[in-house]
C-alpha cells in the first residue's frame, strides 16, 4: 500500500519512479518505523519496569 501511494505521489508530482525504486523507498521507510517503535518501546521499558509481585500475596 505504502509502494502504492509514493508511486502514485511521485507520478502526481511530476518526478516519476519506477516501481522497483518505489517498493524499496517503501521498505526502507518501514525499516525506519518499525526501529523507532522499538526503541520507544524499550525506552518506556526501562523507565517504567514491570513490578515484582510477592508471591504470597497472590494476584
């Protein structure tokens, strides 16, 4: 979907690219989202980390 529409952006502004160049801009744009959601994950991680629970006060 996202190959699709910088495709099609880049048609609509008059800098056409291949598809091929489209699908890889696409990935790479992924790659940068899914390593960013990762270290805000982590970061919330170790500042806020999971509380221990005393076992003989159950759940």
């Amino acid at each position: 979907m996202l190959t699709l529409a910088l495709w099609l952006l880049g048609h609509a502004t008059g800098h056409p690219a291949g598809l091929a160049a489209s699908a890889s801009f696409a990935a790479l744009i992924a790659a940068i989202g899914e390593t960013g959601d990762w270290a805000r994950r982590r970061r919330k991680a170790r500042r806020h980390p999971p509380e221990k629970r005393d076992a003989s006060t159950g759940p």
